[in-house]
C-alpha cells in the first residue's frame, strides 16, 4: 500500500531539511534554496511514487475498495486506511500546490528566515493532507487532522516579526480548536449510533435524529477549517496577515481540505446503496450553510479594499458552492467538489503569489497601493488579468468547468430547492465579479507608479506555472476529471 | 469531413499567441499578420461553404467524456453563410485597423484579442453543442470587455468594460442553468438530438417554457436587449473598430443567433414567443426613441442597433427564423459601414459629438457616400440590403400580427429620422471645425467602399445562395411595401425640416418648452434605466456588503462564543435525544 510509504517519505524529508538547514546555516542567501530543494525533492519522490502505484486504486470504485489496516487487526485502535480515487485526486492537488509553494519559497525567504521549519512545515502539512485523504476510521483521522492543523498554526506564526501574524495564528487556533472538539462530539455521536469508529459507519447515522446531529456537528466541526459561515471569522485575518508563500499554501490547500474532510463525511452517504434516506435533516442544513457560506463570502468581498483579504473571502464563496454541491449527497455532487478543489486551489495559490510580490506589512496589499503594478510590468498584468478572469469562472480557466459541475450535480438532483440553490450559485458567481473586476481596474488599468520595485522572473514564472496548469485543465478538463471516473 | 469548418475558427484562435512574438520581432507587422490570419480564416469560411453538401454535426473525438461532451461542428447552411458573413466583416475591420489604429500602443494586445475575438466568434457559430457554444460565448465576451476598456487611461472606458461583462454574466447565468437543465433532463447538448426531443415527454410544458425562458435571458443580454441594454452604449468608449466589428456586427448578434440555432424550443410554445415578441418590439422602440436625441456618433449607432437587433427578435417573436437571419446579416452589413464612416470621421475631427462636426460631405466623399448608404439601407430604401429584410419583417407581421406591425412601421419612421438627422448633422450644413480636414488613408477608405459595394449588390448574392432559404418579397406586398416607404419619406423629411430647412426654429422651440427639455433631458440619460440599476446596486448589494462586513468584528471572544455556544447546544440536543 502506497499511502504509508508516501507517508514515510514525506515525513523523513521534513527531517531531511532540518537538518539540511542545520548543515547550510552559514551558507546566507543560498540557505532557503538548499533547504528548498532537499524538501521539494522529497515532494518530488512522492509524487512519483503515487502515480507509479496509483493504478489499481483509480481503476477500484470509490469506497472500500483497498481498505488496509495497520498493526493489530483486532485492537480497537488498529489504524484503518482506505485509499480511493477521491483520496488520490485531494494528494495529487496538494502535491501540485504545496510543490509549487516550495518552489515558490525558494527565493522569497530572506537569509533571516527560518527555512528549515518553514520547509519542514510544508512537508509535515502534505504528510497530514495525505493522512487525513486515506484516513479509513475516525480515529486515525483525528490525529492527521489534527497534525494538519497545527502544521497550519505554525506556518502563520513562523515569522514572528511580521505584524499581525501571531495574533491571527492565536485567532486560527482557538477556532479551530473549537472546531475540532465539535468534530470530536460528531464521531462520537454518530459512534453511538452505528457502533464503529469506522468512516462507512456514517452510513448508518441516518437512521436516527442523535445521528444526524453527529453529521452536523462532523459538518460545523471542520466547517471552521472550510470558513463555513459562521464560523468563518479567523479566515479574512489569517489570509491576510500570512506571508505570501504561506498564504498561497494555506488558501490553496488547507481550507479546501477542511472541505475534503466534509466530503469524507458525506461520501458513505453519496455512494452508499441507501441513498439520501432519513437525511433530509442534514441536507436541509447543508443547503442552509451553503446558502449563507456563498452570500456572505461574496458580499463580504464586496467590501474589501485589501487584496489578500478579498481573495479570503472569495475563498469563503468557493466553500459554499462546494457546500452547494455537498447538500445534493450524490457522486456527482462530489465529482463537482473535488473538481474544484483543483482548480480553485491552483488559481488561489498562484492568486497569492502575485499578491506576496509585496506584501512585507497589510498596507503594501491593499488596492490602492496596488494601483498600476501591472502597467508597471505587463507580464504581471496579464497574470493579475488571468487570474480574475480564472476566479471569476471565465473559460478557458478550469474554474469554468467547475461551475458547470456544480450547478450540473444541483439540476440533476432534481428537486425544487436545488433548482433554486444552483440559481443562487450562478448569481453569486456574478456578484463576485463585482470585487473581483475592480483588481484589475485598478491593478493592472491603474495609473502607473514608476519606482515600484518590480516582480522577479522567478515571482513570476510559478504563478505562471499554476496558470498554465489552469489553462490545461481548461483546454482539456478529461485529463484530470478522468483520476475522479 | 469538412476540415474548413474547423479550421475556420482555429487557425485564428492558433494565431493568438503567436502575435506577440511577431510583434516582438517586427512591430510593424503586427497589423499585416492579423490581417493574413483574417484572410486565411475566410478562405476557410468560404471552402467549409463550398464543401458543404448536407446538413450535419461533424464530431473529433470526446471533449469531456463525464459530461458526454464531444467536440463538434454543425455544419449546416446557416452556420456556414453566418460564419463566411463573419470571416468577411473581420477580414475587413481588420485592415481598416491598419489604419485605424496606426501609431497606437499596445498593438500586440489589440491584435491578439482582436483574433482571440474573432476565433471564438467563428467558433461559437460552428458549435455543434450548447456547452461549446457557451464555452466561446464566454470568451467573446471576456475580448469585448477588454477591448471596451482599451484605451485604459480612461476611466470612463474601464468602467464601460467592466459594465459590460458584468450584464452579459447576468444574462449568462440564466443562460448555463438552462443549458444544464437541458444536460440534466436529456443527457446531452448536442443541438441534434436536443431540438428533435423539443416537443416530446422529456421536454415540454413548464419545463420547456423553463428552458426557454433562461436561454433567452442570456439572449437577452448578449444582444442589448432592454432592460439589459445599458451596456451597449457605453461600450462605445472602446476603439471603433471595435464597436463596428463586435458591437455592431457579430457579438451582439450572438444572441438573436442562438434563439435561431434554438428556434423549434420556441416555437413550441406560444408564451416564448410572444415574449420573444415583446421584448424585441420593446427594445426597438427604445433604441429608436434614444438614437433621435444622442449627439454622440457612436452612441446613436449603439441605440440604433440596439433598436435594429430588436426588431430580428421581433422577427422570431412573429414565427420567422428566416427573417431575423436576413435582418441579422443586413444588420451587420450596413452598421459596420456606418461605424466605419464614423470612425473615419473621427480619426479627422477627434470628437463624437456631431454638433461639432457638419458639411463634411464636399472634403470626406467616400465616408459620406458610406454613411449615406448605410442611413439608406437602415431606413429600408429599395433596393439597398436594408430594404428586402426589414420588408420581410413588416409582410410578416402584417399578414399576422397588425399591432405588431404598426409597432414596426412606427419605428421604422424614427429609424429614417434620426438616421438622417445623423447624417445631416455630420455631412450637410456648415462645418464648426477649424482644422484641416481631409479623407482617410486606403487602409479606411476601401473597406468603407467595399461594405459600401456590398450593402447595394449583397441582396443578389443572398437571393442567389442555396445555403439558407431568405424570405422573398411576396406578391401581395403592396400595402406594407408602401406603408414602409411611407415612413421612410416621412422620418427623412422630418428631419430634413428639423434639422436642416429649419434648424433655428427647432432648438428654439426645445429650448423655450420646458417640457421638451425634460423629455430631451429623460432620453439622454437613457430613460433612466442606468439611474435605476445604480440606484439599485448601491443600495441593495452594497447596503449588503456592509452589513454583511460588519458581522466581522475581528474580536476573538465574540467569535469563539458563537461557536462555544453551538457546542453548548448540541451537547443539550444530543443529550435530549438520548434520552
């Protein structure tokens, strides 16, 4: 079973590049690189490691198929993995997006920085989302959720002279504390009702009320990783007080995560032989938080004058339609989710990267300081341009095909009330354009400011990177749609 | 298979990034390469035209087989005769543009998104699905934004982008639900099998008025059409080559195109058309109303086409495909010509608004005689291409619908109005500039001359092409034949006396009566539909947004007490159901 092994080489690299830092300490400017390097050599390993292997697990049904059980079988506490096409799909998106955030990083930490947890960090954070996509039971879940989370705390934190990251990273961990004891009482709950610590015991939450309660607060629980509203709060802050490179990672990945562990959740349900019986409750709140997730996301953006803050609210409404899709608890509904998670991860990573071009304190990435950067330097422009254009679902972006399948798995569901939330999804998407098109009014059509210090190739060249992957997936979306069946 | 009706709209779309390099490498040549893409593109447009035979979907292979989607062309008479009407009027802005935009910056970008425009374009007229219809549909739109917002020192003209985009995605987001529910309901796209199961179990009743009702929506806002208009007119701040090939021509037409591609989902019920109706004959008059005040050139084409494009869906509204395809095509010729003469205006005089130009006409012959054929066509004077499709629609609603056609008729009379109120303003009188004027280069003056040609003669070779069957003029079209000319003399001697014979008494009469001022006041603020729509937008979503922005306190206590207390709750609820 590949999973540990990914596991294993992921882990024993974030131990690599301590001690790689501890071995270029006196090497300055080049200390980030090698660190860099040796890390993302690691995520390099792996990923080839996983597609050498990933054959007969894309080939299996989703579900059970290759459940695989660590150390003593008949303990209550042996460790049950599961890997599946969705486990597959959420590594391969997280590989691309932390990979790139490694390379990313090479040149955007100074000498002073800490590399080695920085880079560390990373590879810890990938090693959890792994663990937490082919986690098979609860418990094992927990723990990797839990590592994924405090991985995430202290990226945000790590540059401890930057104003406002200790603060926000205090702010993400008090909630998503809480979060996790919500989560914690949904296992349990929904434990009581089926008897197994098992994931495909959710299954059986629909029979009674005690059930879908567990379900919600399994929901509400990693919700707050999500940025469901409300429990959103700590997001617009983190977003914003994160250094580039963490904030590419952190808004690429992480919050999409927390909604990959909701779709841990639901996917029992969607491709159980039961369907949606005895669920109305659950999916009547799924559709409430969506409903509330993408309106408050965008009209919050709305507001905004604060790039990264506004990405972070665009990363709220992206929530909320994938809630949207969620509430239908069908496969096609979390083709539509994963499908996402993709493609809003590239564009919001490498959306990051453009904005921590120069985001040294809040004020260098609100709009006005912004203004004209990209008639300053055109390749800038075209990329700021491209992005919005990507964020706003324009073709040939792959967030496009994302929309489509979303509001796809909501008509094909068939009933009035989706009807009426796949409207709300399509409106919601034109009122983003509203926060969205005032980036490049004033960013790239802004009056030019000569003196602005300009964005290196390098800045440049990884975004770009992440927006050609986008473009890919827009030209061909059959060649990452075909990993989800 | 038909390989020309692929390449058509991928050499162009080919072509795209190769442009900056060109222009790298030889600036000069910017213009000239895009121009050869152009050629090459109606090369292809008229071989797919030749090479057709039968009616067909031609399918390459799977695009995205989860959705069931393959790539294909339809390659049926009206996408080749819409797609060589296109491939025409590209090729031709597009040398018009060598001179046009001679000595402008950012070429490279012009010329890219001008080919990115015209691929998609081409492509969205070949699709043989709705979701590769939407996919160019998209695109076409995102070029017009950016090519509204060129000159983007502007203010005026980046906000005039941005509006733009932002109606038609409110009309596109009626337009993909519909699309979709067409997928969820039959598991296709495809415009084959879609319009053979119109009518059937799958598609009918509410669910088909439905499917109508969202796609025309869309419809709606592509092509201008009232309350969705209030882009168009201020799309005019782009550069006018752009305002003649998409907001003129081709993009605008999108719409009234996809209601033809779609026409049998209308036509099975009576409720889409007579909204289809409605709205046109509402937009029309609209349009009309609007263009007779406006002393901006563009804008009073912008509304006159917005009025134009109106009476095509009038047209489908009446149960004729084959009408609004002609008006649609006319249209698109003689409008061209008029922003292309305007556009020659401009580049000498540098302004738009027409009381500061006049008596043009002795320094400037061939832009005049382009716009005098195109105010002509417009108003529908035999036997100029305006006249055999504009009397279609009226023999049509006479022999239906008489309301409908005294609507049209009516409008018909504004049409000749303010179209020769333009051209008295602009070409006749006294001159109020002071510079040297003289006519524009060869890059302007032959495609003036060529549309020029072409808005005479196109009737022939429209009447004699096999590809799609035009209405004829039927024999018993004396009455409306005559009505319409009488409208047409009457609108041009209106405005002969108003603005000619007797200029000094009109605008004293408007500047004495309160009243008309109000009026005149109303109609240059574009019946305050823009007043509105603001209005609604700062109050409604920005009351919203604030609101919505003040839950974030930013206060670790309050948000961790919301989520303390949902704990609280849920504790309290399982331990209720417990029990």
């Amino acid at each position: 079973m590949f999973v540990t092994g990914l596991m294993e080489v992921l882990f024993g690299g974030a131990m690599l590049a301590m001690l790689a830092d501890l071995v270029a300490r006196r090497r300055g400017r080049l200390r980030p690189a090698l660190v860099g390097a040796v890390a993302s050599a690691a995520v390099l390993v792996s990923f080839g490691l996983m597609v050498s292997q990933w054959a007969p697990v894309l080939g299996a049904p989703v579900g059970a198929a290759f459940t695989f059980v660590t150390r003593p079988a008949s303990s209550p506490l042996a460790s049950v993995y599961g890997a599946d096409r969705l486990s597959v799909f959420m590594m391969l998106s997280s590989m691309v997006v932390i990979g790139m955030v490694m390379v990313y990083s090479w040149k955007k930490l100074g000498p002073g920085d800490s590399a080695g947890p920085h880079f560390a960090l990373l590879l810890l954070l990938l090693c959890s989302i792994v663990g937490v996509s082919s986690a098979g039971d609860f418990v094992t879940f927990f723990l990797f959720w839990e590592a994924m989370s405090l991985a995430a705390y202290g990226l945000v934190a790590l540059k401890k002279d930057r104003p406002l990251a200790p603060e926000a990273a205090l702010k993400y961990f008090v909630m998503a504390g809480m979060g996790s004891l919500l989560a914690l009482l949904g296992m349990a709950l929904v434990y009581q009702v089926s008897g197994t610590v098992l994931l495909a015991g959710v299954s059986a939450a629909g029979g009674s009320r005690v059930g879908v309660l567990g379900l919600v607060l399994l929901v509400l629980g990693f919700g707050v990783e999500a940025a469901v509203v409300p429990l959103h709060t700590w997001l617009p802050d983190v977003y914003s007080a994160a250094p580039g490179p963490v904030a590419a990672g952190v808004g690429g990945i992480v919050t999409a995560t927390g909604v990959f562990a909701i779709v841990k959740v639901v996917q029992p349900l969607a491709y159980g032989s039961g369907g949606a019986q005895g669920l109305w409750g659950f999916q009547a709140a799924l559709v409430c938080l969506a409903l509330a997730t993408m309106l408050l996301g965008n009209l919050g953006g709305l507001a905004q004058g604060n790039l990264k803050r506004l990405l972070g609210y665009s990363s709220i409404a992206q929530t909320g339609y994938m809630l949207a899709a969620l509430s239908t608890l069908s496969p096609l509904g979390i083709v539509a989710v994963m499908f996402t998670i993709w493609n809003h991860g590239l564009l919001k990573s490498g959306f990051f990267m453009l904005a921590g071009v120069d985001d040294a304190t809040y004020e260098a990435t609100d709009l006005s300081s912004l203004e004209g950067a990209g008639r300053d330097d055109r390749r800038l422009g075209l990329a700021y341009a491209s992005s919005v254009l990507g964020m706003v679902g324009s073709p040939p972006f792959g967030l496009f095909w994302s929309e489509i399948f979303v509001v796809q798995a909501l008509l094909a569901a068939g009933s009035a009330v989706f009807f009426w939330l796949a409207v709300a999804v399509v409106l919601n998407v034109v009122l983003s354009i509203g926060y969205y098109f005032p980036v490049i009014n004033r960013v790239v059509f802004g009056a030019a400011r000569p003196g602005r210090p300009r964005a290196t190739s390098f800045e440049l060249a990884v975004p770009g990177a992440l927006l050609a992957l986008s473009l890919l997936t827009g030209l061909l979306p059959a060649l990452f749609v075909g990993l989800l069946g | 298979m038909n390989i020309s009706g692929w390449l058509v709209w991928l050499v162009p779309l080919v072509a795209v990034p190769v442009v900056p390099l060109v222009s790298r490498a030889w600036k000069k040549a910017t213009g000239w390469f895009a121009v050869g893409v152009g050629g090459l593109s109606l090369l292809f447009a008229l071989l797919a035209a030749l090479a057709y035979t039968a009616e067909g979907t031609e399918t390459y292979g799977v695009w995205l087989g989860y959705l069931n989607l393959p790539i294909e062309v339809s390659v049926d008479g009206l996408s080749v005769l819409v797609g060589v009407f296109v491939a025409f009027l590209s090729l031709l802005i597009l040398v018009y543009s060598l001179g046009y935009m001679r000595g402008e910056e950012g070429q490279a970008r012009y010329y890219s998104l001008v080919l990115l425009f015209v691929g998609s374009m081409l492509g969205l007229v070949m699709a043989g699905n709705l979701i590769q219809f939407y996919f160019f549909w998209e695109i076409v739109g995102l070029c017009s934004a950016f090519l509204i917002a060129f000159w983007s020192d502007r203010e005026k003209a980046r906000k005039a982008g941005l509006k733009a985009f932002a109606v038609t995605r409110i009309g596109d987001a009626a337009l993909i639900l519909g699309i979709i529910l067409i997928f969820a309901t039959l598991q296709t796209t495809s415009f084959t099998p879609v319009l053979a199961a119109v009518g059937g179990p799958n598609l009918s009743g509410s669910l088909l008025t439905a499917v109508g009702v969202l796609v025309f929506l869309g419809a709606m806002a592509k092509s201008a059409q009232v309350p969705f208009h209030v882009w168009l007119p201020d799309a005019m701040e782009g550069p006018t080559t752009v305002s003649a090939l998409i907001h003129a021509a081709t993009m605008v037409n999108a719409g009234v195109y996809l209601v033809i591609r779609m026409f049998p989902l209308f036509q099975a019920s009576s409720v889409l058309l007579e909204m289809v109706l409605f709205v046109g004959l509402l937009s029309s008059g609209v349009g009309a109303v609007c263009a007779f005040t406006s002393n901006d050139i563009k804008r009073i084409l912008a509304y006159s086409t917005i009025s134009q494009l109106g009476l095509m869906f009038a047209a489908l509204g009446l149960g004729s495909w084959a009408a609004a395809t002609y008006h649609m095509i006319s249209q698109g010729l003689f409008k061209a010509l008029a922003f292309l003469a305007a556009g020659s205006v401009i580049a000498q005089l540098e302004t738009r608004n027409i009381e500061e130009m006049g008596g043009l006409r002795k320094v400037m012959k061939v832009t005049y005689v382009g716009f005098l054929l195109s105010v002509l066509a417009m108003s529908g004077l035999p036997p100029l291409i305006g006249f055999w499709s504009k009397d279609a629609i009226v023999s049509i609603a006479f022999s239906g619908d008489l309301p409908a056609a005294a609507a049209i008729l009516a409008i018909s009379l504004m049409t000749a109005a303010y179209g020769f109120r333009a051209l008295i303003k602009v070409f006749h009188g006294k001159g109020a500039w002071k510079k040297q004027v003289h006519e524009s280069g060869p890059a302007m003056t032959v495609p003036i001359a060529v549309l020029s040609v072409s808005v005479v003669l196109a009737w022939l070779a429209l009447g004699g092409q096999g590809y799609v069957s035009l209405p004829q003029l039927p024999a018993e079209l004396t009455v409306s034949l005559a009505l319409s000319l009488g409208a047409l003399a009457l609108g041009a001697v209106v405005s002969y006396e108003a603005f000619s014979a007797r200029a000094e008494s009109t605008a004293g009469l408007v500047a004495r009566s309160a009243a008309l001022r109000s009026l005149r006041k109303a109609l240059l603020g574009g019946l305050g539909f823009d007043a509105l729509f603001g209005y609604l937008y700062d109050r409604g979503v920005g009351g919203a947004a604030r609101l919505a922005s003040s839950v974030q306190t930013g206060l670790l206590d309050t948000d961790s007490a919301l989520l303390l207390l949902v704990l609280v709750l849920a504790v309290v609820m399982a331990a209720a159901g417990a029990l």
